[in-house]
C-alpha cells in the first residue's frame, strides 16, 4: 500500500522519498544475498553450488547495491537541472565488471570474506566471468576508462553505444596462424545488465523523401516509405570510486520492426519473412564487420547511425519531459564523438530538429554546433571514415540531403573567405569529388561541432599542421589537446593489489583519486626496505604471468629474465615486426657466442589482426615462428623465449601488465594518436623503449629522459625521409652487417622451414624505399637502445629506481585529469 501511495504522489509530480538502501554491504549481508541469489534467481542449491553460480549471484547482489545508487543518482541529476553529457562510443572495453565494482564500491574485503565463508576463493569466483566483447583496443578501453572517472567526478553523463552479441572475434593461433572464431560471450547471458522493454525506439533506413510547405511557407521533408528497425536498450552500471554515485552504459540491440513480415509469410515465402528478421537483428551482431566489400560497407554504416538515432531519440525524450522549446538545449546537453565512427549524429540532429520539431536552419545548425565536441583518433588517413554518395543516399536519404545542405552554406563561406580558389574548396569539401564520389566524415565532425580535440600533444598539433591545417587555419580555437590518461582504479589499484599496498603504505591512498600523490614516493627510492619490497611484489607479478604463459602456450619462462612485453592490436604502423626484426638479431648473437653480458630475455607479444589484414596476420605468423625455432633450439636455452598469446583482451591484459619490465611502444613516429598501454605498463613499474610518437613525448617529460629508452626518428624526421629517401632499406643492410643477417635469414626461410617464399611480402616490404614505416631505417637505432636496455636491467638497484620514479610521476595520466578538463573546457559543466 505504501508503495502505491508513493507511485501515486510521484504521478502528481509531488516529492516522493523513498526508503534507505535495503542492501547492507558487510560480509553476512552479502553472503545472505548471495544464498538468496542462488536460491531464486538461479534455482540452485547452495551447498551443491559451483564456482560459476557463485559468481553469478555475487554479481547480482553487487548489481543490487548499485542500482539504488544509481536511482538517487539520477533523481539528483533531474532536482538539480544539471546539464548532462553524452558519450557516444561505439567501442566499450569494458573487460569484467565484478572486481572493479566491487573495488570502486569499497567492499574488497566484505566481499572477499563473504565468499570465504560459502567455501569458495574470489579470485576463482571472478575468473568465472567473461570479458564483455564490446570493443577491440585503446579506442574502446579509453571510453571504458572515461567511464569510469566520469562517475568518480560525479558528471552527469552517460556513455551510449551498441551491445554487440558477438564482439570482434575470439582469437585462436592454429599452426601460428590466427584463425577468427565468434566471440559468444552473451552465450550464458550476463548478470550486469538491466535489459529495457521501453523506451523501444523505430530506427529508419533506406525509403525516400518527399517534401512540402509548412504553415510558414518552410521547406520541409518527409522520410518515408522506409524499412524500419527497433532499438531495445541495456543498462550496464558503472559506480564511482566510494561516492555513492552510480551513472549508466546505455547499450542497443536491435529488433526486427515486426516479430515476422506477414506478407511474405501468407505468401508462402516463410524462409524471405525469416531473413527479413534476421537481416534487421544483424546490426548489433557483430563489432566492426569485415568491410572489404559493399554489404560489409553497408553493414557498418547501418550500426553507425543506428546507435546514433536511437540515441538521440533518448537524449530527445529525457529533455522534453521537462522542456517544451529547445532555447535551453545546449544548457542541458552535451554530446561528445569518440572518433568519427558517430559523426552521422550531426545531420541526425539537424534531421530531428528541421523536420520533427520545426526549427528553422540557423536555430538549428546553431544548436548542432554548439551541442557536439568531437575527438579525433587517428593520424591514419585510411582510418578517416569516408562513405561512397551513391550508399549514403540509398540507406540514408535524408541525411545525404542535410550533409549536401551543410556543405553547400559551409562552402559558401570558404569561397567568401579565398575568393576564387577552387583547390581550397576540393580540399575543404564534405564531399570528395572523384570517380567514386564520397562523404568524409571527418570533415563533416569538424564542421559540426564546436570543439575538436586530438588525445595527446603531438597528435594535436600533427591534426593541426599536417592533417587539417584548412580547417585549423579557417576554425581558430577549434582545435584543442586533451591527452589521454587511464583509470588509476582498474589499472593499478584493482590489478596489482600488491604494489598497491606497497605504495600506500607510504604514502596513503588519496592517489587511487589524486594520482599526482604519487610524486610522494621519490622519498623512498634509497630506502632499502622499499626498493626490496618493490623487486619482490614484481618477481611475484612474473611468476603468475610465467605459470599464465605455460598454461595457455605450453613454454615454460623464467621469471627471473627480462619479461619484454609488446601487447596491442598487430598493424603494420604499431611495428611488432621491428620488435620481431630485433629478436632474430639476438637469437643469431646467442647461437654465434656474441651475446655474453646480455640480459636474458622472455619476449611476450598478443593482440589481434583484422581478420582481411593479411599482412597483419602474416606477421603473427613470423612472430610464433621465431617463437618455434627459437624456444626448441638448445643452444639458446633460457637466453631468449617468444611467445604469443592468443586472445587478447581486458583480462588478459591484467595478468600481463603488472609483469612487464620493458614495455615496447615502438610505432612509427607521427602515426601514433597516443596510446594508453604506455601508460597502464609504466604505472606498474615497467620500463618504456619507444619512438618520440603520441604520448611516448609526454611520458618522457614527466619521467625524465634518464628514466626512459628513446630511439629512431621524429615525426618530422620521418616525414622528410617518406619524400625525400636520403638512405634506402638496401644501402642501410649494405652498411649494417647484423641488418642484412636477419633480412638473409627471412629470405632463406630459416624460420619458415625452409619455404622461401612464405615470408616473402613482408621481405618485399622491409626492402621497399617507399616503406611508409621506415622499419629498417629505425632498426639500426632500435638495435642500440635494446642495449642500453639490457646493461640497465642487469643493474637491478639502477633498474628499481627508475622503475620507482615511473610510477612516481605518472600524475599527468590519469582520466581523471583527462575528464576534468573535457567537463570544464568543452563540455561547460564545472567540477566540484
């Protein structure tokens, strides 16, 4: 009865209190929830209960003590009249939710003891859970990350993007070979989401569009005749670091717009009326389907604005409960792009706006602009999405409508500033005139939204002076830097509870919310207490790798060797065949008795390869081949291992990062947005050896050039010689005899089984001078730095202390600094 009185009062817009949280979270409560868990939810019983149940019902007992944060916290979002932001991402790396909510919730120890007491080991409970395949690399961790130190900083924001049934793929090495299997990791469902039957929002494609006059002679358009797909959302929590503040991931799955198309049924046609519905659920199916071929084009195209229109069609929805004009929409809302993959929202806002709400243009392109930030990724020109003309007006005729009209004002003010200059207009064109004419959606993002920010500071002003320097140049103040940071929560506090303690019993914890506290431990770099502790928790560290490593690749590592590590996804510009280039250049020292005084190594790579990215794959293929030779040769016995690991993701990753002692950050400078994996290896003591590439630099500031290993050429040194040539992969293995030894050992197929012609493209493209990677002119410089490495490593107390002073003054790398500065200088909501 009470409960309905208070429904009924919250109809009438009275104010409604409810109850305090039903949900205790000591040790007997959760052990209690747990039980009660098992029992109703799962229809187990308790004492006949395995590993998996349990994990299944602690998630849903810690879910309950989420969702009622979550409640009060969207309650104080509406009583305040706050502004939100919305974080449109269609990667969410969010790896295992259970430690870092039961971390950021503050109940490690409740929890710990509670599962105790049923008879179980929490680290064999949270091993239970699958890591949730929603994104692929540092594009989809970055958003997981800005998640979480949103929440942490209690912005009212919410990340939206699409829960995809499949994920990328599950990587399997077979003979060496990466071979793609699917990625089910939905198969047993998963406990933390809230699936919603409303809102249920229509999503259009293809059709046609009609036009007519409004009441105020307006041109106005109707999209029409279109098939229609449903978007259902998932909620998936996400709870700040002990604030009692919980925001939300909102995930979209698509419907068929109807259960099976009657017409084609009571026609016979069952198998058309089926592939109807198939064909509708198959956008969220997959992350990033292959898009080598026009349906696979049309298949990404299709999840983009997906995602994007059922988005705003939530974003509408929440502001109109309280709004009737849209005068105070940008004082309420605002939406960030991660990367160009949303940039269809533009023209979907101005769609809702001109033809649903009946705004003029100039109200409505004022809004746009001042609604939209976006982030830039990349420095790759192939990774800036353009969609062919003819594709974007069969599947979104509308939008290719407005996109022309923006183009058309946009351009009419480029001619009015360069009058006469017809290069700057092709240049600066949405559309990219040509035998395939094509919409770039980057220039779209920029045009459309008030701000544009590139993630690290080389990167920011590489977008500026070589990427967009029309758009720079016509946009002044556009164009800003927010380098990227990581969640000191997830990446060291939560996976490396050792080092963790370590340092806060120095110094105290306020560092798990103020990293800069770290500077706090250059205090104990001479106290030898300290540094042995360090050493140790590092040993233990690599011992668990170690036994990682022999249950998932058979080889058995000593832990006591350098643990060389390069984990990321495999690209030509990210370099894992340079760092291959330099372990063959070790085996052949050891086997020639010339590697005496050199540390020994365990080189670990893992990381995915498109699956159409031959040349990616294939260089997997000489890594794990080095890896046979190399491993089974007695000769090199504890000298030197190569391993691979397959499958790599977020869980994985945990295990590997707080073990590394060299983190290898090697891409080609001037290619690199940023990286994060520098970051998340240096803030557990690895040291870096990397390019003056994304934010390798900025690390390099902050540490000091002492504490890092720097080689190869600058981003401009690199541009010059991709024009100009002035020494040639041939003339540097005429002058470089350890060079031209591993380039004859590929081509004799040392380590191919004698098959010559195998590795043969990847020989082809080392030797070509117009390699854009410049890898053999960057190996001479790469081969003396891992020297400087290895004399460094085998000076353990030299070692200790830079790997100390890493950790120290990682301050500037957190989100939250990160998301500080979107909140206040881009999103407009200030910090408290």
């Amino acid at each position: 009865m009470e409960v309905l009185e208070k429904i009924e009062k919250r109809n009438n817009n009275e104010s409604v209190t409810w109850p305090s949280a039903p949900y205790p979270s000591t040790a007997e409560a959760i052990k209690l929830n747990i039980i009660h868990h098992l029992m109703s939810f799962q229809g187990r019983d308790p004492e006949r209960s395995g590993a998996r149940d349990v994990y299944k019902a602690l998630a849903y007992t810690i879910r309950d003590l989420m969702v009622q944060k979550w409640i009060s916290t969207q309650k104080t979002f509406y009583a305040k009249k706050k502004k939100r932001v919305y974080y449109l991402s269609l990667e969410f790396l969010i790896g295992r939710s259970l430690g870092n909510s039961i971390t950021n919730l503050g109940i490690t120890q409740d929890v710990k003891q509670a599962v105790e007491a049923l008879g179980f080991d929490i680290d064999e409970v949270r091993d239970q859970e699958e890591d949730a395949a929603l994104g692929n690399g540092g594009l989809g961790r970055l958003a997981a990350c800005f998640m979480d130190s949103i929440a942490t900083l209690k912005i009212p924001a919410y990340g939206y993007g699409i829960r995809y049934e499949y994920g990328l793929f599950f990587q399997q090495l077979v003979d060496g070979y990466q071979v793609e299997g699917p990625d089910n990791w939905l198969q047993n469902g998963t406990p933390w989401e809230f699936e919603r039957s409303l809102p249920l929002f229509k999503i259009q494609f293809f059709g046609n569009v009609t036009s007519y006059q409004d009441e105020n002679g307006r041109y106005r358009a109707r999209w029409v005749n279109t098939k229609d797909v449903m978007a259902k959302a998932s909620d998936i929590m996400i709870p700040g670091y002990k604030n009692d503040h919980v925001i939300n991931m909102r995930l979209w799955s698509a419907f068929s717009s109807r259960e099976l198309d009657l017409g084609d049924f009571s026609r016979g046609d069952y198998i058309g009326a089926v592939e109807s519905k198939v064909s509708s659920e198959t956008i969220s199916k997959v992350l990033y389907p292959p898009d080598h071929n026009y349906a696979g084009q049309e298949l990404r195209l299709k999840q983009q604005y997906f995602f994007v229109a059922a988005t705003f069609q939530d974003i509408m929805r929440r502001y109109k409960k309280k709004h009737v004009t849209f005068d105070q929409f940008t004082d309420r809302v605002a939406v960030q792009l991660n990367d160009t993959h949303p940039s269809i929202a533009i023209p979907e806002l101005m769609r809702l706006l001109l033809d649903i709400e009946g705004l003029s243009w100039e109200q409505a392109w004022k809004i746009t602009v001042n609604t939209f930030g976006y982030t830039n990724h990349t420095l790759m020109p192939e990774a800036l999405e353009r969609w062919p003309v003819e594709m974007m007006g069969r599947v979104l005729p509308r939008h290719l409508q407005i996109i022309y009209e923006i183009n058309q004002r946009f351009l009419n003010e480029v001619a009015e500033r360069y009058p006469g200059n017809q290069q700057k207009l092709r240049q600066m064109s949405i559309i990219e005139e040509g035998p395939v004419k094509m919409v770039r959606m980057a220039h779209l993002a920029i045009i459309g939204s008030h701000s544009v920010n590139g993630v690290a500071e080389l990167h920011s002003q590489l977008l500026k002076n070589r990427i967009f320097p029309d758009f720079h140049n016509f946009y002044p103040g556009r164009f800003n830097s927010k380098t990227n940071g990581i969640t000191p929560r997830r990446w060291l506090l939560d996976i490396n509870e050792s080092l963790a303690g370590l340092i806060s019993s120095r110094i105290g914890d306020r560092w798990v919310t103020d990293l800069d506290q770290l500077r706090g431990l250059e205090k104990f770099l001479d106290d030898e207490e300290f540094c042995t502790g360090w050493r140790e928790i590092k040993y233990a560290n690599k011992k668990r790798l170690a036994g990682y490593i022999k249950t998932k690749c058979g080889v058995v590592v000593d832990p006591s060797t350098m643990f060389d590590i390069q984990v990321k996804r495999i690209h030509e510009y990210k370099r894992q065949l340079l760092n291959a280039l330099h372990l063959i250049n070790l085996y052949q020292r050891i086997i020639r008795g010339e590697a005496q005084g050199r540390a020994p190594r365990t080189a670990v790579f893992a990381g995915k390869a498109a699956p159409s990215y031959w040349r990616a794959k294939l260089i997997i293929k000489l890594i794990t081949s080095i890896g046979e030779v190399v491993n089974n040769d007695p000769r090199v016995k504890d000298r030197l291992k190569v391993v691979f690991l397959p499958n790599y993701n977020v869980s994985q990753a945990e295990i590997v990062m707080p073990a590394a002692d060299l983190s290898e950050q090697i891409s080609t400078a001037g290619t690199e947005a940023s990286g994060t994996g520098n970051m998340k290896f240096a803030l557990n003591g690895a040291l870096t050896i990397g390019t003056l590439d994304g934010a390798n630099i900025e690390i390099r500031e902050e540490v000091g050039e002492e504490n890092i290993f720097i080689f190869g050429l600058s981003a401009e040194e690199a541009e010059f010689e991709r024009k100009n040539c002035s020494r040639t992969p041939r003339q540097v293995c005429r002058e470089n005899e350890s060079i031209n030894n591993i380039m004859a050992a590929l081509r004799s197929g040392s380590f191919s089984g004698g098959n010559t012609e195998l590795f043969k493209p990847l020989v082809d493209s080392l030797m070509d001078e117009n390699d854009p990677y410049l890898l053999l002119l960057d190996l001479e410089s790469y081969i003396d730095c891992q020297n400087r490495v290895s004399d460094a490593f085998l000076q353990p107390e030299k070692w200790t202390r830079k790997a100390i002073l890493n950790v120290a003054r990682m301050g500037k790398f957190s989100t939250d600094r990160t998301i500080r500065e979107y909140s206040e200088k881009i999103w407009g909501i200030p910090v408290e």
